[in-house]
C-alpha cells in the first residue's frame, strides 16, 4: 500500500510534511493483510497531503460530492490553507490524485488532531470529510483513505480516533474497526 503514496515536494505548498505519510507503519491494514492495496489502484494514482495549489485540482468540487461547499474564490482557498499549516500537527489533510491526463483530486480525508487536558495531556483524532468521486468509488480508495488516516492517528499518539457518520455509512467505517460506543452527538447549528 504504501507504494502509491507520492513523494511532494513542490516549493512547500502541502499542508504539512508528506515524509509523515511515506514513515507509516501499514502492517496493521486490513487491506495490506488482504493484499488489497496496489494492485487495486491504477499507477496514476498517488496519495500525498493537500497542497495550495488543489483549488485548481478539483479539491473543492470533490468536496461538494459529501456537503454544501459554496462558491468563493481561490484566496479564500488559500488564506484558509495558510491557516491550518500555520497550526502544525493539528490538521493533516490527505488527498488521492488521478495524475492521468492532468491533476485530478478523486478522493480525500482529513484527520484533526484535537490536545486535550485529560487523560495525562492526551491526544484524541477526529476524521472530517472522507469522501471519493464518484466516478472512483468500490475501488477501495475510501477504505485506502481510511486506513491511511487511521494509522498516521495512531502513530502521532492519539488514545482514539473517533468520526461522525451517516447512518447509512456506518457499515463501511465497522469493516475497518470503528464502531458505534452509543456516544449521542448533538448539535446547535448557528448558520447552513
Ligand atoms: C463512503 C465512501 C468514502 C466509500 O468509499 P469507496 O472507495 O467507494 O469504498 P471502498 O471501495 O473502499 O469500500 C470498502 C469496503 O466497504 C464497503 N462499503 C462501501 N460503502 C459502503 C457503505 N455505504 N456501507 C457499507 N459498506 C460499504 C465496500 O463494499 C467494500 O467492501 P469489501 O472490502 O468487502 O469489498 C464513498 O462511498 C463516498 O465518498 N461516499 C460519499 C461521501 C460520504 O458519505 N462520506 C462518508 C461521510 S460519513
């Protein structure tokens, strides 16, 4: 599995270190264990950390196949960009590209590492926005994306790793060793 994960090194315009990524320890994946990781995936596929430039590699329209994304231009993008790698070991955004005919972003999944004061100053990770083209999809790229993200959780130290999902969902995430521990989630939302 690790094979696909693309080396990045364009001017230090990726979210954080991709030498992160390329360090895993991978043997704990299901898909390693099944042999399911490379020969699932077409050799234009590579997967590195969100860069600056993904504005004009269809990170947002990618985004828009999970929720409501909006229409801003691309310094919003980036300003926000610049924020997040302004906060290094919080926010590690991977992305998978289909460099095929050009650079395509066809799936992503961020990990937020949240510091907390219990649990001996512990660590807890949070997945957001995992989601896959649709044209990409049964392709074991969300599990890939998944078990990516999960072990980069546990190799930066984190107790747990936790993730809101849709019910319908809940079945993909219970394949690769999340389950449901009865938590309610609730929510004041202040604007869409
Ligand atoms: C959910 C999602 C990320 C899965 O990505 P994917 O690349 O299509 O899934 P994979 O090919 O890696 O599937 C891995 C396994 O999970 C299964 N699976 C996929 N989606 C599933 C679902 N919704 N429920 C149950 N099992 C599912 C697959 O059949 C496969 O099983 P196998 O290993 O036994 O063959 C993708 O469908 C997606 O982007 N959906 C829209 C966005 C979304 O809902 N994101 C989750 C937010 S909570």
């Amino acid at each position: 599995m690790s094979e696909i994960i693309g080396e990045t090194d364009r001017g230090g315009e990726a979210l954080f270190d991709d030498s992160v990524l390329r360090s895993l320890d991978l043997s704990r994946c299901k898909l390693v264990a099944r042999g399911q990781g490379y020969p699932y995936l077409s050799d234009s596929l590579r997967a590195r950390p969100l860069e600056r430039g993904d504005f004009a590699n269809g990170y947002l329209s990618l985004l828009s196949q999970l929720t409501r994304v909006g229409d801003y231009p691309r310094e919003k993008f980036e300003a926000h960009f610049d924020r997040m790698r302004a906060l290094p070991g919080v926010y590690y955004t991977v992305v998978v590209e289909d460099v095929d005919g050009g650079r395509r972003v066809v799936g992503t999944a961020t990990l937020v590492m949240e510091l907390k004061f219990i649990r001996g100053a512990a660590t807890r990770g949070r997945l957001e926005e995992l989601v896959v083209d649709s044209e990409y999809r049964n392709l074991h790229l969300g599990s890939y994306l998944l078990e990516l993200v999960t072990e980069l959780c546990r190799g930066l130290g984190a107790y747990k790793m936790t993730l809101d999902c849709k019910p319908e969902v809940e079945g993909f995430y219970s394949k690769y060793g999340y389950t449901n521990e009865g938590q309610r989630y609730l929510t004041q939302r202040f604007h869409d």
